[in-house]
C-alpha cells in the first residue's frame, strides 16, 4: 500500500511538472515567425477574411503572423501541407466551409478534416443568398419553390465549378423541396456574373457582398438568405428557415487550423487571441460593410461543426450523385 501511494505520487508530481512545462512553452509562444497558410490563390475573399487576425496576432504576441498561399486541387494541395506540419504551432491553415466539401468529394484524400487538425477557432461567417435575374417568374421563396416545381429541368442555377461549395449547396436547397434544376458550372465568379446578368443564366447562390450593386439596380432579385439568420445588410431579406425550410443553414464560414498533436497550450492560447480579436469594434467594421460576422468559438466547438457539416455533405452528395470531375 504504502509503495502504490508513492508511485502514484511520483506520477501525480510528473503530471505537474509537465503541464507546467506546457504552460510555461506556451508563454513564451511564439519565439519566431508563424506561417498562415491560404489553399487559394492571393488576393481572394479568404485572404481578405484571415489578414485582420494575423495582423492583430502579430501586434499581440509579438511575432509576424505570415500569409502564404498554397492552391490547388480544391483547396486539398494547401490542406494536406498543413495536416503534414511539423505540430509545434508555427504551420497553421486559414480554411473555409470548402474543407468540408472536399473531405467528402475528393477520393485518396491523404488527411483527414477532422482528425489531421486541432481546431483553433471559427474567424468568419458570411450569408449566403438566392438570387436570380430580373426575368424569373418570383418574387420571393414561396413564388420560387412553386416555379420550380411547375417547370422541371427549365430554370439552370449558375455555380463556379462542379463539386464547389456553392454546386453542393444549391443541389442540397433545391433537393430539400425537390426541385429540379440544372447546375451549369463556370470557371470562375466573373463569366457567371455576365451570364446572370445577361438572362443567360437563371439564378446562383451569392454573397451579400457581390450581390448588392445588382439588386439595387433592378437587374438580380433576392429570393432568400440561405442561413439561420438574415442578413444585417438586408434585414427584411427572410431567410429560408422563416419561409418553411426549417432547419435549413447554408452559410460560408472561415476558420483556423493547427496540425494534429499540436501542444493543447499553444492552441489555447491561439483560441483566447482570436475570440479577443473577434469582439474588436474596429475588426467588427472593418468586414461588416460586405455582409461577414467575425465570429469565434472553442476547438470543440469548431470540431463538433465540422464534423456535423460533412455528415450533411455526404448525404447531399449521395443523394445527388455528384463528383468532383462531374
């Protein structure tokens, strides 16, 4: 008896000495550069979405938080370098909702999205919308739905590229209510833009962002937001779930990643610095203008999402037979 309580006291001891040894290591986090990867090109939405943390995460912990860009293959090329990082909190991943797409579309993935990462925190969230060009028969969601029914296989829904987030999304909206649609991909946001615009394609899902300047000029029409809550820049705008698809959330989101195994104290201290700079007044106003909410949350509630958000992309996928080279 008397040997077991000695044991036991020696490993309670080696228990305090190593979560001290933590604590004091992430003290002293980060003593040189911390590289951000981007698995998209420079100049988007995500860079525009990660630069204000890693701006303020330079300012606060004292090292240069540094924005590198790693794209391809939809977003897996820069994904797999992170999951594949040395676990020490100087390799992270700024990501989207796409990494969650991806995990379900890409076959012979060499991560995993919720087992190759320690999630930080949630940095973004964006609302989405429904709109369609002048020309389409609807004024709101009851009108669409009654459309689309009416005539199957006639409206075609504008998406930037098969497997995309926004393809899977809509194929996910359209199949709540089954509608049939047909999805028509572009390379890109500009050539769907001149497409829509022109009546040649019917209607896409869009950011508050991009969609504005065309809705106030009359030539695209807001049908719904696509997330649980509307948009602060169009407030009488309902959403979806207000109009009879209860439960229904589509919304693009960001977020901030560590490789597996990185120490829980590093990612700790990384979590209080980004909820700190969410709740900023001058962050908050700075991306408002466009529709995104500076949003945070707990690793496990980061974990918790995504692990929910591929379980609704496997079955949308499933159920639409769609493929990444569709």
């Amino acid at each position: 008896m008397k040997m077991s309580f000695v044991v036991a006291s020696r490993f309670l001891s080696l228990g305090i000495a190593l979560a001290q040894c933590g604590l004091a290591f992430a003290q002293q986090y980060p003593v040189k550069p911390v590289t951000v990867i981007i698995p998209y090109t420079a100049g988007g939405s995500t860079e525009a979405d990660t630069r204000p943390y890693t701006q303020k995460l330079s300012e606060a912990l004292g090292k240069p938080f540094i924005i590198d860009y790693k794209p391809g293959a939809g977003t897996t090329v820069g994904t797999a370098y992170v999951a594949k990082a040395a676990p020490d909190g100087y390799t992270l991943l700024s990501t989207t909702s796409t990494i969650a797409v991806a995990q379900v579309l890409y076959k012979n993935l060499t991560y995993d999205a919720v087992n190759s990462f320690a999630p930080i925190s949630t940095i973004y969230a964006r609302t989405l919308l429904l709109v369609t060009n002048a020309a389409v028969p609807a004024g709101n969601w009851a009108e669409y739905v009654a459309y689309v029914r009416a005539n199957p296989g006639k409206l075609n829904i504008a998406t930037v590229g098969a497997g995309g987030s926004y393809h899977i999304g809509s194929a996910w909206l359209h199949g709540e209510f089954k509608g049939n649609v047909v999805h028509v991909h572009y390379k890109g946001s500009s050539p769907l833009l001149i497409d829509l615009l022109a009546g040649r394609a019917d209607a896409t899902i869009s950011s508050v962002y991009q969609a504005t300047p065309h809705l106030k000029s009359g030539k695209l029409r807001a049908i719904a937001a696509l997330g649980r809550a509307r948009s602060s820049l169009l407030p009488d705008l309902k959403t979806v779930d207000e109009q009879g698809l209860k439960g229904f959330d589509f919304t693009s989101w960001g977020a901030i990643l560590a490789p597996a195994k990185t120490p829980d104290a590093i990612v700790g201290r990384l979590n209080a610095e980004l909820v700190k700079i969410a709740k900023l007044p001058e962050s908050i106003k700075r991306v408002e203008i466009d529709g995104t909410s500076m949003i945070s949350s707990t690793p496990q509630e980061l974990r918790d999402m995504l692990a929910k958000e591929i379980a609704i992309w496997r079955k949308v996928v499933s159920e639409n037979n769609i493929s990444s080279d569709e």
